[in-house]
C-alpha cells in the first residue's frame, strides 16, 4: 500500500492517489451549524465565565456530610468570603500542638516517609511486620 499522496495538477491528491494510501469514498452529511442545545450551552458558559465561575467535577466521599461541606465552601468562595488561598493554608497547615496526638504522630510519620532515609526505611519495614517479629 502506497502511503505517499502525491498531489494531483492543482496541488490535491487525485482519487487514484487517495484509494492507493488506503482510503476510500464515502458519502456523508454533516451539521454544518450548532444545534439550539449546543447555541444554549455556548452562552450558558459564557455568562458562567463572565461571572468568573466554572463547573467541576470532583471525587469525594460518599457522604451527606461531606458533599454539604464541598457545596458551603464553594458557596463562600463564590461570596468571597474564603479566599483559595486561606483553604490551601488550612489545608497544608500542620496540626497544632495539644490537638489530636494520632493526627499529630501520623503527621510526624508522613514526615519521616518523605524525607526517606534509613528512618523512613524502618518505618515501613515495621509497617509490614518486619521489624521486630518473632522468628521461629
């Protein structure tokens, strides 16, 4: 099979050029202008843009609860009473002194995972029951 399109006289392949590269003539209709949907869509995203808004999809758990916090914070980002900057400092923040000692230790392993190392190579060892263990 000939891959090459050689142009024809005004610089398009000829039929013969086009079957020999593996295509073949069909006939088709296609719309040539947006549907009412797609015209409503374009403007209902346009105002949303105009707005400064956008929609997202997003995965989170499944969960009343949480699903009704997603929605309150998007709803004061909009107000703009909370900035995305102020969510991503809570969000990075560590955990306070004297709050949860398990949030607290599991911070300070996480910490210790990311910096790698021999430390970081016991706490997993240890994770998987390596250290430690009674052999027999």
């Amino acid at each position: 099979m000939d891959t090459t399109l050689p142009p024809g006289g005004d610089g398009v392949p000829d039929d013969e050029a086009l079957a020999r590269a593996g295509l073949r003539r069909v006939q088709a209709y296609i719309r040539t202008e947006q549907s009412k949907n797609a015209i409503r869509k374009a403007r209902h995203c346009d105002r949303r843009a105009a707005d400064g808004t956008r929609q997202m999809n997003i995965d989170a758990p499944d969960a009343e609860e949480a699903r009704a916090a997603l929605r309150a914070l998007a709803a004061a980002m909009r107000a703009g009473t909370v900035s995305p900057v102020a969510v991503a400092q809570v969000i990075d923040r560590p955990t306070q002194a004297g709050g949860d000692p398990l949030a607290d230790e599991l911070a300070r392993l996480r910490r210790v995972l990311v910096a790698g190392g021999w430390r970081a190579w016991v706490v997993r060892r240890a994770a998987r029951g390596g250290v430690g263990a009674a052999t027999s």
